[in-house]
C-alpha cells in the first residue's frame, strides 16, 4: 500500500513523496529510519490509467537490485534470521522508493509470509524471473546459492546493455550536437546574411538558396515545426506503447542492420542465461520456459519460446519447435538438442550464453571503430555544404568589389 507524505529532512527542508508499506505505523517508521520527520502521511489514492504514473519517475536500477541480491545472499549464508536481513539492507538503501518496498517486504515476511510471496506483491519491481527462482530456491532450501545466481544474471544482462547503450550514445549526442547548430545557423545567423547578399546582387548557390528558403520558413513557423515535432515523438511513443506498436517495434529491431545482428545475441544469451539459471534452480522446464519467454524483450522471441512451452507440454522437445523459427540459428537449435539428449540442458546453455555474450561484445566494440568514420564523414558533409552556403556568396560579393 502506498503512502502519500509530507516530512522535515536533517537540513530542515521540507520534502514530498511516496512510501510503501503494509500499514501506515510501518510507512511512518521507514521515513524516520531515513532521518526524515513526519509532518504528515494519508494512503495514496490511485485510479484507473493514472495509477501507473508515479512510477515514471521511481524505480530500481539493475546496479541496486545487484547488491540488494548479494547483500542478502551473504546475508542468508550467515544464518542472519530474514527480517534482521532486510531491516539492514532497507537502513542502508540509499533509494527511498526500494527502501520502502524493502521495509514493505519486511513487514509481510514479520507477519508469517514467505519471502516469494511477499515479492509477488510488488511486481512492478520484481520481475517474473526474479520471484519464480527466489520461490524454487526456497522449495529446495538453497536460497543463498538461488540469490548468487540472480544477482550474476542481473549483472551480466546490465553489463551487456551499458556497452550496447555507451556505443550508441557518442554518435547520437555528435548527431543531435550538429542538428542544433545547423538549426541555429538556419534560423538565426543565415537570415542575418540575406539582406547583404540581396543588395550586393549576386548570383547565390542552390544550397544557399535553399538555406535562406528554410531560414525565412523557421523564422515564421518555428512553432508549428516544434509543434509537429513534439506531436510526432508523442505519437510515436504513444503507439509503441501499444500491443501493436511494441510488435512493430520489435520487428523493426531486427531489421536495422548491424544492431539487429547485435540484438539478435543479446536476445539468444539473455534467453539462455535465463533458462539455465531457473533450469539449475530446479524450476519445471515449462515453467523455466514461459518465465523465459516472458523475460527476453522481444515479443518475436517470446512467441517462439512459449509455442516451445507449449510442445514440451504434450511430450515434445524444445529443439523440435526452435528449429523452424528463424530468430534461432541451427547451432543454437543444435546445441539446445544435445543439451535434451545428454540430460545435461543447463550447462549447454550456460555454453551458448557465454558464446552469444563474446559475439555481441565482439561486435558492440567492432561497431564503435565503424561508427567514428562514417560520422566523420556525415559531419564533413554537412559542416561543408554550411560553409560553402556561407563562404561562396561572400567571396563572390568580395571579387566584386576588387
């Protein structure tokens, strides 16, 4: 339950937000074990499509939900009794949203709950994978090894999306860098131009014609560009929010070259990552393989996978459905049929998991030497067709005077 409050900090500067907990004597003593006093708190009204909202801008970074796992493994390996375990980590948790859910968590556990049940109420923090090993580790009374291998999940997926994301980033500041200052030199230092070149008459190059033309039109429309422009990325967002828009969406990941092949690796190491670790947590393989489907990010890969689900239900083998799915390459589908046959599935896959991991890395770092150049290029381009706009009229206007 979530609690809406109004407190004091140590600075003597008032602050607002959200807590959760169980009761409102448990939402009050979180805030005060994070030195803040009470001015006031009532339970948070939510209804309808705004009750997601708050969410927006709360939440738990893979890097937290890392050392919440460890913290607690080494916690448990201790023979640290649970609620001590997550009344320690909740006083240390710098993130006052997770530290609420924490103490939330703490608060059912003190009540009777199990720890899997007590996650199973805040799943727009823990996800599916996360609840169902936590759940089997505690069926077969290796919590602690459970939680190790979550964490290490979690921070190979993190490692491998921060390297994807820190190859992207570089180009699209570069891209968005040279955008504005083209949109500044049209809009604001070209228009300033116009009238010396119109009155010195010379003949004016179609690039720098064609900039005056986009110059004059900014000048006038600015708001309706910035108007369509916003409306554009709303509506894009919005669609793609949608059940079909996130179809599309993933349809269109696997058609960009190069970062489609990096996708493609990132989807099969996640898909065997998660299999394998709920597989050796001893989840049912069904069960492993609808959790894993469900996880993967890809509604693509997440058909497929359930479809195998499904088969494997009725007697079948996972290899049998993969091996006419084109998002799944035959030595994967090979492998995975080796890995059924010998009985030994879990260590193939941690196989095929490390192998897809060094192909994607391999190409994340090859894609960030391609990359440079063919910026390089694109900017020349762009910085020359600036200049020749600017410096070509004004050296014509000077071999006149001469």
């Amino acid at each position: 339950m979530k609690f809406k409050y109004k407190a004091r900090n140590q600075a003597g500067a008032i602050q607002e937000g959200l807590v959760e907990a169980s009761t409102q004597v448990n939402a009050t003593a979180v805030l005060q074990q994070h030195n803040l006093i009470v001015l006031s708190i009532e339970p948070m009204k939510e209804a309808g499509a705004l009750s997601g909202l708050s969410h927006l801008w709360e939440g738990v970074s893979a890097k937290e939900f890392v050392i919440f796992a460890r913290q607690l493994a080494v916690m448990i390996e201790a023979k640290v009794p649970l609620t001590t375990a997550f009344q320690s980590i909740s006083n240390q948790t710098v993130n006052p949203y997770f530290a609420s859910i924490l103490s939330a968590i703490l608060s059912d556990v003190d009540e009777g709950k199990t720890l899997s049940e007590s996650l199973k109420r805040h799943p727009e923090v823990f996800s599916d994978i996360f609840i169902n090993m936590v759940q089997s580790g505690e069926v077969s009374g290796n919590l602690q090894k459970t939680l190790q291998d979550l964490a290490d999940n979690i921070e190979k997926n993190y490692t491998l999306t921060q390297k994807i994301r820190g190859v992207l980033y570089y180009p699209a500041f570069i891209m968005v860098a040279f955008l504005t200052t083209a949109f500044v030199m049209i809009t604001f230092v070209i228009p300033k131009l116009l009238s010396i070149l119109r009155e010195a008459n010379v003949k004016l190059p179609i690039t720098t014609r064609i900039l005056i033309a986009s110059g004059d039109f900014m000048q006038k429309w600015w708001w309706a560009v910035l108007v369509m422009v916003l409306a554009a990325i709303g509506g894009a967002i919005y669609y793609f929010r949608t059940e079909d828009g996130k179809k599309e969406l993933d349809v269109l990941k696997l058609k960009i070259p190069i970062i489609s092949r990096v996708l493609q690796y990132v989807y099969l190491a996640r898909f065997s990552e998660n299999l394998s670790t709920l597989v050796r947590s001893g989840l049912p393989i069904v069960s492993a393989l609808q959790i894993s489907g469900k996880v993967i990010g890809n509604s693509l890969y997440e058909t497929d996978i359930l479809e195998a689900a499904e088969k494997v239900k009725t007697g079948g083998s996972i290899s049998e459905v993969l091996k006419n799915k084109a998002n799944f390459p035959p030595m994967m589908v090979q492998m995975i049929k080796v890995g059924e046959d010998t009985g030994k599935l879990d260590s193939t896959l941690i196989t095929m998991s490390k192998f897809y991991t060094r192909e994607a890395d391999q190409i994340v770092s090859n894609l960030s030497s391609i990359i440079e150049p063919v910026l390089i290029v694109i900017l020349g381009i762009g910085v020359g067709i600036l200049v020749f706009s600017i410096i070509v009229p004004i050296y014509n206007i000077a071999q006149g005077i001469k």
